[in-house]
C-alpha cells in the first residue's frame, strides 16, 4: 500500500470500528430531546478520528489485540467530542464540522450540560475494560485519563488566560508549553501511552512517548492555526479568521508581536482588548495584513516543518527492533499528514 495512502485508508478503517462500538455507548432513554439526541450530536458529524486511530494502531504496533483497545479507543473519542462542545462555548465559535456549534443551537445552558454528559459518557469504556484488561491495567488507563485531563484543562487555562488578561509578552516557547498541554496530550500523547500499555500489559516506558507526540502534535496544532487563516472554508468545517476575532496568540500572532514597530504593538493590543462581537472586518484584516507584512504565515510554517521532521527522528527510537506492519507506516506517515492536510 502507498504510504500516501496508508493515513486515510486507517483512519477510516479504524475510526469506523471505533465509531461503530461508540454509538452502544450513548443512551437512548429519557431525556432523549434535551439530552441523549443532542449528545449524538458531534460524535455524529464525524471527524478524522485520529485520536481512536492512534491509539488502535499503537496497541497493533507492539503486538497487542486490536478488540482488547477499542473500549479505550472509543473513551479517547468520548472524551474528544464533550471538549469540543466546551471549547466551542469558551471560544465563542459559531460553526464545527460545518454545521452550527452545539451552544449556537441550544444555549450555553443547555450546551454545557450536554458536554458533562459526554465527558461522563467516556469513562464507561474505560470501566468496562475490567472484563478483558483486568483491575490492575484498568486503574492504570483511568489514571492515565486523569493525568491527560489535568494537562489538557492546565493548557486551556493557559490560553483563556493570556486572552483574559490580553497578554503581550507570549514567547513561542509559552506557546510550545500551553500546546503541549492543551493540544498534544489528548491529541497524541495520550492515545499512544494508552495504546503500548494495553499492548504489553503495562510494561513498556510510556515516557518515550511524549517527545514524539509533542513534535507531531505541535506541528498538528500550527497547521490547524494556519487553515483558519488560509483554509478552504468548506473544508475546513469552521469560520475562517475565527481565532483573530477571538484573539486566540497563535504563532503567527506571537511572531507578529515579536516583529511589529512599538505604534504596531500598541494598536495590536488594542484591537485584541475589543470584544469578539465588537470586533470588525477592518480590525483582523489590518492583523492579517501585518501578519503578512512581517512574514508571519512563513514562520509558522518553517516551525511547523520543523516539529514534522523532528516528530519523524523521534519515532525511529520509538520503532526501532518493531517489525513492518501497516501500523508503522502509518505512524510514520502521519508527521507528514498534519502538515499537509486541508
């Protein structure tokens, strides 16, 4: 099989198995309008399914059973969506997976309870794994969630805060810090470690794990920040600017600061201090202006190439002895996937 293939033909065939065994999981009782309905919701929509997919492809990678990971796989998923519909709420954003934000159709009220409810939803595979993995490997998947959880809700106050307080002083290495935490954790780090640990029993170094996932994650993330700023709006599944009207420090937006005269510094501030709904067309378009004025988009992408090919040396110490397997492919693939995705 092309290795150009290799990361589509996976995360479908595995994200599919993981989505067939999550919809047992969501509850069809009462209350099925104001609740259960609306919990289906984004799990729905579909998505790469790249988390579940990792997690698949590394347990098969050091010889584990693909059926023995899926419970987790799925609980990875779960727990995916209910941070979605949050950060959804938190960044005031209208539109996911090209449909409308689940607060936009609800409420925040309404939308933040369905978000609980998926959280809670993604432990219950986690507990079912006592049948097959047994108690000691179960506590140490749920210990392992915790841990990822804690990283993930750390990063995204990182993030809530700099905009909170307007921060100008962000360096590229804060930036790398809060995308470790909010990012890759959840998005690679967590999946792999659950992954190898349901593979060998427990018994492998999950610490080998983090590098890797920090190099392909980062340059996961700053591709996810570049598409909002020169994605295809079809594709891209949300509105293009979003993270300029929110005044989320980007790279680009760091590098900005970084580069800008003092007066362009002053008047930056200025237009990040302006709520969303106030902000105008005029104001992030004078950002994106700037931004291209000082090569800022250039930047982010040379970083960005630059996480990929770290990620790519990272996973050789990962891999090496393992044999060939169309799980290793994949995983050495994906570093050059999230660079080119669109």
């Amino acid at each position: 099989m092309a290795r150009s293939n290799i990361v589509a033909d996976l995360l479908s065939e595995y994200g599919n198995r993981a989505r067939a065994l999550l919809s047992q999981y969501l509850p069809r009782s009462e209350p099925r309008r104001y609740l259960y309905d609306p919990v289906a919701d984004y799990p729905s929509r579909g998505g790469r399914a790249m988390r579940p997919t990792l997690c698949l492809a590394t347990t098969k990678l050091f010889g584990g059973n693909f059926e023995r990971a899926l419970p987790t796989a799925v609980s990875i998923e779960l727990f995916h969506n209910a941070l979605l519909i949050h950060d959804d709420i938190e960044d005031e954003s209208d539109m996911r997976r090209g449909k409308p934000t689940m607060h936009a159709q609800w409420g925040v009220p309404m939308a933040v309870n369905i978000g609980d409810a998926l959280t809670l939803l993604s432990l219950r595979p986690l507990f079912d794994n006592v049948r097959t993995l047994g108690p000691r490997l179960t506590l140490r998947l749920v210990s392992e969630t915790e841990n990822m959880a804690r990283e993930s809700a750390e990063g995204q106050a990182l993030e809530l805060g700099w905009r909170l307080d307007n921060r100008t002083d962000i360096t590229q290495r804060d930036y790398l810090e809060m995308v470790l935490k909010k990012t890759c954790w959840l998005a690679t780090i967590h999946p792999m470690r659950t992954g190898a640990l349901i593979a060998t029993q427990g018994a492998v170094d999950v610490a080998a794990f983090v590098r890797y996932g920090l190099f392909v994650g980062a340059a996961f993330q700053i591709q996810d920040d570049l598409l909002n700023l020169t994605g295809d709006e079809k594709k891209y599944g949300k509105e293009l600017g979003g993270d300029l009207f929110e005044g989320k420090r980007t790279l680009m937006l760091i590098h900005l600061f970084e580069q800008a005269t003092p007066s362009e510094r002053e008047k930056l501030g200025h237009i990040l201090t302006i709520p969303r709904q106030s902000k105008t067309e005029a104001d992030v378009r004078w950002i994106r202006d700037r931004m291209d004025s000082y090569g800022s988009i250039e930047h982010a992408v040379r970083s960005r190439d630059a996480m990929s090919a770290a990620a790519q040396n990272e996973l050789t110490k990962i891999t090496r002895g393992l044999p060939g397997s169309r799980d290793k492919d994949f995983l050495e693939a994906l570093a050059t996937w999230v660079v080119e995705r669109t």
